[in-house]
C-alpha cells in the first residue's frame, strides 16, 4: 500500500506528475548508497540495510518538490513546499530543508521531482534522553528525534500557521503507525486544512521510542505531555 501525503490544491498537479514518469521522463540509475543529489527530476533504485530511515530533502527552491520512495510491498509520496508566508523564514544557508521518517526494506527506489537542485540523505532518525514534556517546533516537514513515551494518556498541542494544511503522525521504533480506535487514521492528527490550534489525546499502549512525522507547509508547534497509568 502506497502512502501519500500531499496537499488537495495539488492533487491535479499530481496526476499529471504521474502521466509525465509513465511517458518514461525520468531515468532510473542503480546506484547503492544513503546519499544522493541531483537537478531537476531524477529516480534512483538503490540498496541500504532495511530499517527505519529519516529521509532528509535539501531543495535549492521553494517550489513544490514531490518526493516517493517505494519497496516491493510499500511505499511513501510526500510534498515538500512552503506558503508565501512561510518560505523566506524557512530558508536555511544551504536552500530549503525538511525531512520525513519512513520504513522500507533494502531496495528502495527514490524518484524526486524538483525545480533545480536537489539532495536526498537517508540517515537512522536521531534519539533524544528524555520524556515528555517534549516541545517541538518548525517550518515546513520535519520528523522529530525518537524520544521515549511511557505507556498511559498522552496529549498533543498542535499549533499550525500561516499554513495550507497539517498532520502530525506518531510512529514506533519498528516504524509503524500508531492508529486511531477504528484503525482508520493515525494518530494524533491524520489531516486538517488550514491553521491549527488544539490539543489532542491519544492512549499509549505500550513504553517505548517514538518520534513525529510533521507534514506542513507553514510554522508549526508541538507539545508532547503525559499522564502516567
């Protein structure tokens, strides 16, 4: 099952991104390795131990960069762009940063679309010595570091501005989701359009590491805080 993660304006623009990779476009190197740069659009099947990676994107643009890595069981498609509002403050001395957090196994293939250069770095996801209260703040994607969260009832203070729309998705050190009741949606926050400003709780059935995938395209805070069982 394919995960993607983009914005409902672009959803058009998506389509036709899949019309263009079909009509053979993009080339496809294998190239084994957790670093990779490039201009423009680019796909590369590589070979990496299988794990949990934080996948972190450099764009030397502010435009929208459609970023997908995909296994033979799985795969992930996330956006990378910022509001008007939100661009000039996101900018870093090396372009535009953010990173996502996934799961793959040890052939992934990365197809990155771009305007202009590129990196894409896969690196195991930092780990912080500490439980919550966590706070954790940004402009654009990002993924947290793995922090420890005991078992027990545990909320979440989303803040989102000058932004299209956010979610906030809680992952395990095996890199799963950590989903609603129903398993519909994953928890704290699957999707919400425009600014956010909530709290949110989510019960915890096991202690143990996790981190936070932020998908937004503005500023955004999250306060992690729980109660003991």
């Amino acid at each position: 099952m394919k995960k993607i993660l983009i914005f409902p304006a672009l959803l058009l623009a998506l389509a036709l991104l899949g019309l263009v990779i079909t009509a053979g476009c993009i080339g496809t190197t294998t190239t084994p390795g957790t670093s990779f740069s490039g201009t423009g659009n680019g796909s590369i099947a590589t070979e990496l131990p299988a794990g949990v990676y934080t996948l972190t994107i450099t764009q030397a643009s502010a435009e929208m960069t459609d970023v997908s890595v995909d296994t033979k069981e799985t795969g992930i498609a996330v956006q990378g762009r910022y509001t008007d509002a939100a661009a000039s403050s996101a900018k870093t001395a090396d372009g535009w940063v953010w990173a996502y957090a996934l799961v793959t196994d040890g052939k992934p293939t990365l197809t990155i679309n771009a305007t202009g250069a590129w990196k894409a770095d896969f690196a195991f996801p930092q780990q912080i010595d500490g439980i919550p209260p966590q706070t954790f703040t940004g402009i654009g994607n990002a993924a947290t570091p793995f922090f420890m969260i005991n078992k027990g009832n545990v909320s979440f203070a989303i803040k989102a501005a000058n932004n299209t729309a956010v979610e906030v998705h809680l992952m395990d050190y095996d890199g799963n989701p950590v989903m609603d009741a129903s398993n519909s949606f994953e928890e704290p926050l699957a999707y919400h359009l425009g600014a956010y400003n909530d709290t949110i709780f989510v019960p915890i059935t096991e202690s143990g590491n996790y981190l936070l995938n932020v998908v937004c395209d503005g500023e955004w805070s999250v306060i992690v805080s729980e109660e003991l069982v």
